[in-house]
C-alpha cells in the first residue's frame, strides 16, 4: 500500500450533524463541497440522509457526485459564471445561488429552456418540472459573492416578473464573528435584506450562519445553518468558548464535536546514517544516527516544510513529494498515525484545519470505519 490511508467515522459525522440540529433548533443544510472537506461527499451525504435537511455544494460537478447518493435538496454556493452552467443546474434540479442581475437572467432563461425541452419531451408537461429554484445571495459585508443595495432591489425585481423561476431562500455569510458587534451589524444587514425580499416573494427559507454562526445565540440561526467544518469535529477559530461543553472539577471547556479523520502512513524504509545528506539540501546528520522514510509527502497533502505539522515524529528534512524522512527507528511496514487532530497539523504547519483537511483527505485512500 503506497498511499496515505484515511480513516474516518461516518458514526463521528452522523453524532456531529445531531449536535448541530439540535444546537441550532432550526433546519440543517450540510455542506459537503470540496469532497465533504476531504471526507467523501457521496459517502457523507449517505451517512447523513436521515439527519441532514438539504445539502450544499460548490459547483455543479460535486452537486452529481452527491445526487448519486441522496434525494435531498442540493443548494449550489457559487453563482453560475455562464448561461451553460445555470442550465446544467436547473436541467439537474439542484438550487441555483443568483447574486446579480446577470445569474437572475441566467435563471430566467433556464427556466426558457426547461419550458420547451419538457413540452417537446412530454405529452403531459408537468409544472414543477419547469421552475427553476432559486435562493438569493445578498452582501452583508463578505463582499465575495452576493448583491446588495440597487443591485439587491433590481435581483428581486426580475425574480419577481419571471416566470418559471421561484424564489425560495435567501442567504448570505458573515464575514466573521469577532469583534461580536460586527457580527451584529451583519445581522441586521441581512434582517432588512430579508423584509425587502419577502415583500416580493412572501416567506422565504432564511439562513445566514455557517458553522461560526451557528455558535452564536439562537439569534443567528434563522431557518436553517449551515455546516460544513463543524461536521467534521471542528470549531472555527474564536468559537469554543461559545459552544463549548464543559466537564470535570475545574469545569474544562471541551469542543462538542469531535474529529472524524485521522491519517495513518507506512514506515517504508529504516538506515542509519553514515554520510552525505538528508534528503534534498544540505542537511547531514550524526554518523550512526539512526533515520526512517513514511510514504506521506507533499504529494499527499502535507506542507513542503520541515515543521509541517505531520504527527507521529520529527521531520529531519524537508519532505520529498511521497515520503518523508524522519528521525529514530521504526520498523518497515509499521503504520503511523500522521495526522491525528487536523487543528494541531494545521497550527505546527501556521495554516488552518480546513485546509489540511482538504489536502491531506483528497489526496488519501479512504477508509470507512
């Protein structure tokens, strides 16, 4: 076996997604873009059938890969960037993120389309098959994607003289939650975004948090949260003290959710050193000091840095692009748990959990436990 193994809990996910639902009160959007964060998208939204309300995604590839495993609603996050891509997600059936006149337009003209594919492909047209389902995503201060001021009021207003598209959500993302009173003034933000929306539309699915929302009060959760790095056993930074679990004497702030992956590589190669380097550069070791190889490198995800986080030992070099030389002796074939906790990984390699989990879990053979 030459690849790093990932193994990962379903039952870990499932227990974290429960904790969310019920920590919320509201509906749970379970975000599985980027493979579920390198987890499996397929394989998370199985799990999560029975517990998850809908599903989110980033693009209309990973939206297929997720409907092979369940029948739930799928919101795409990112607007269509082409008139093509806004079809391929109405001809889909997922829920398409319109941010701008130009993705209301993209919307209306799916909606065209669908119209006249289905009265060329069916004697009996049937209605629901013809709308195209929208959630609309307004700028509370982000400013990555969204629409907000004239452009939110023009958004609505072509929505709402459109037929064939229906308008069901709207939503946006803080911008963070730390100084608190920022994360306030983007509540309100949306709040009013929401009172304009629905005096064209009516009531409308509202959602606003993502994971650091969603530890807020209940006064950030709205409709619905969405979940993606508190699914898999993590906390954004800043967000403990706020849904923490206290146990013990001392009282002890313990994380709710707990991590569902850990990452295990192979000892490959044990020598003592004699002369000349230490992998590529010019490090040189001790005589008789004595080195092992894993097979987990920065072609599996872990940073091109001596000090990159990997557990289980100590780099003595830097990392190769499949193995990693190491310090002390380990015996050929030996398995070595080389990323326990993606938040110690990601603070020894000075990055964050979502993106070593993401690297290192793509890049492994999974393994379900």
């Amino acid at each position: 076996m030459q690849k790093t193994v990932a193994k990962i809990s379903l039952l870990t996910i499932r227990e974290n997604a429960v904790f969310w639902k019920k920590h919320s009160g509201v509906k749970l959007c379970a975000v599985v873009k980027d493979d579920a964060y390198g987890h499996g998208a397929a394989e998370v939204a199985a799990a999560l059938q029975n517990i998850a309300d809908c599903f989110a995604v980033s693009n209309i590839d990973e939206a297929v890969a997720v409907q092979s495993a369940t029948d739930k609603d799928i919101l795409i996050l990112t607007p269509p960037a082409t008139d093509e891509e806004a079809r391929e997600i109405a001809l889909r059936g997922c829920i398409m993120s319109v941010d701008s006149a130009f993705t209301a337009c993209a919307a209306a003209s799916s909606a065209d389309f669908l119209k006249k594919l289905f009265s060329k492909n069916s004697r009996e047209e049937r209605e629901d098959e013809t709308f195209v389902r929208v959630h609309i995503k307004t700028n509370t201060g982000m400013n990555r994607f969204g629409c907000d001021g004239a452009a939110f009021t023009r958004v609505c207003e072509l929505l709402k003289n459109t037929s064939g598209v229906r308008a069901e959500g709207i939503f946006s993302h803080l911008a963070g939650i730390q100084p608190r009173e920022n994360a306030a003034a983007q509540r309100e933000i949306f709040l009013r975004q929401c009172a304009v929306a629905e005096r064209y539309f009516g009531r409308l699915t509202r959602h606003l948090s993502a994971t650091a929302g969603a530890c807020l009060s209940g006064d950030y959760a709205f409709d619905m949260v969405r979940i993606g790095l508190g699914l898999y056993g993590y906390l954004p930074e800043g967000c403990l003290p706020l849904a923490a679990v206290k146990r013990g004497r001392g009282g002890k702030m313990f994380s709710p959710v707990r991590p569902a992956m850990k990452a295990y590589a192979r000892c490959i190669e044990s020598r003592t050193y004699k002369s000349g380097f230490i992998g590529y550069g010019a490090n040189a070791g001790e005589r008789g000091e004595k080195l092992h190889a894993v097979n987990a490198g920065y072609g599996g995800g872990f940073f091109r840095k001596q000090k990159n986080g990997m557990g289980g030992g100590e780099n003595a070099a830097l990392p190769c692009m499949d193995c990693s030389i190491r310090y002390g002796f380990q015996p050929r074939g030996k398995q070595i748990c080389v990323m326990k906790n993606a938040e110690e990984t990601a603070r020894a390699a000075g990055t964050i959990p979502y993106e070593v989990l993401c690297a290192v879990g793509s890049h492994a053979e999974r393994e379900y436990i």
